[in-house]
C-alpha cells in the first residue's frame, strides 16, 4: 500500500501539482485491505510512501505493518528478508505519524504546555510516536546508572543502563538517550533526543551501553543567544521509545 513520487512532491508551477489536502491513503487502498483481511488470511501490510501517512484503520486491524518508505530498488529484497524471518527488523521511527491532517504540527519535543489539551474529537497523541518501532524478539532494560549525580556544568559523567534479549532469536536494538530540565530561564522541550546506539544480542545476551553526558548533552541557547548549561535538574532517560523510558536525575552546579 502507499503512494508514489507524484503525490509526494512539492508544487512549483501552476502545471505541477504536488501539495495534497490530506494525509489518508489515496484510492481504494482502505477497502482493498478490507476485503484481503475478510479472507482471514494472515495479512502484513508493506507501506511505500514519501511522507507520513494517517492509516488508521490499517493501524487498527492489520497484525503487522512495515514501514518501506521510498527504499529504492532494494527494497522487494530487504522486504523478503524481513518476511522470511532472515533478518530481524530493528528501524525506529525519525518522526511521529500523526491520526490526521488535522494532528498537524505532532513531534516528540514540543513544549509543556504546547498539545496539552484533548481534541473534542479525539486523543492527541500521534498514531505512532517518535522513536517507535517493533522487533521480532523482545528486550528488557535495567534502571540506568548515573556515575555521579552531582555534576559541574563543564564536567561529565557517564549514564550506563544494562540490555538484555529476552526473546527467542537474535536481534538489534536501538536505545535512546533523551533528556529533560526542569526549570530553566527558556522553555525547554519536554523531551530531547540527545543520543542513541545500536547493539546486536543473541537469545538471553545482556550487554552494557555506555552514553557520555557533559555540556554538548544539555547545552541551550539562552535569551540573549548564548550557547550555555544552566544549573539545575536534568532529567536523564534511556530506553527502547518514548513509551519505554526509565529516568536518573542529575543534578548540574556553576
């Protein structure tokens, strides 16, 4: 399912059409899955797609999506892979997908008090948030460790959090690193993707992911534009998505 090149472009003469009005799947794409899921047949949905898309109903019924994107030439064999089982999937999502146009703007990092209250018709989370993403195997995390709470704003220390594999097949994992200050004289993000890694683990394999945390991590431009950490509460947090995340507090003085 998806859409092609032409409905992904941007309009830059009266003859080239290419801004769309909505975010839904075009055609009859919906009742075309409709009727393959009726079969009772397993069905994976394969999305194709230069932008994201508001597919609700597919979301809601199909067991399993992969998202492809505009993969290139590829993709048909990256995709049979996946399906084979051969390779595990591991991608997390660099945006989040909103329900519908009407979402518009919806991204991880927005204000405290920006997407605070609900839609009358609706909740405002996104379909799919930031940084999500499923795997064939499952992975637990530990409570991260923090090699110091207490840091000078020029220092550093290092944040350590242990992961497992607790499924039954090798796979890869992708933590992130996200933080938060409490109080600052500039609104800050709820939250801040700061850091990620990647790491490969057998059934039952536990390794340790070491993230630096020092002034090019918490960093701001202040109101008069200087470039700065500011003493305070940060908010250290680590896991597989936004949904998933356990916290350290580090305290930073002058």
């Amino acid at each position: 399912m998806g859409e092609n090149e032409q409905l992904v472009r941007e309009a830059w003469l009266p003859d080239h059409f290419g801004d769309a009005n909505t975010l839904d799947i075009q055609s009859n794409q919906d009742e075309l899955v409709k009727a393959i899921m009726a079969t009772g047949k397993p069905v994976i949905v394969y999305l194709a797609h230069g932008r994201p898309l508001s597919i609700n109903w597919i979301a809601g019924h199909v067991p399993a999506i992969v998202d492809g994107w505009f993969t290139g030439e590829e993709a048909g064999n990256a995709f049979a892979n996946i399906l084979a089982g051969d390779v595990c999937p591991s991608g997390k999502l660099p945006i989040s997908i909103p329900k519908t146009v009407g979402q518009i703007p919806v991204y991880y990092n927005h204000k405290p008090s920006a997407q605070f209250f609900e839609y009358t018709t609706g909740r405002d989370e996104p379909l799919f948030p930031f940084g999500y993403g499923l795997s064939y195997t499952s992975f637990a995390y530990s409570a991260p460790r923090l090699s110091d709470t207490v840091m000078h704003k020029n220092g550093a220390v290092k944040l350590s959090v242990d992961i497992a594999n607790t499924g039954s097949i090798k796979g890869d994992e992708i933590a992130q690193l996200y933080i938060h200050q409490k109080v600052s004289s500039v609104v800050r993000p709820i939250k801040e993707l700061k850091g990620f890694a990647r790491l490969s683990l057998a059934p039952g394999e536990k390794k340790t992911v070491d993230f630096t945390v020092d002034a090019s991590t918490l960093s701001f431009w202040t109101a008069d534009m200087k470039y700065t950490v500011e003493p305070g509460v940060f908010e250290i947090m680590v896991g597989g998505g936004l949904d998933k995340l356990a916290k350290a507090k580090l305290i930073i003085k002058d």
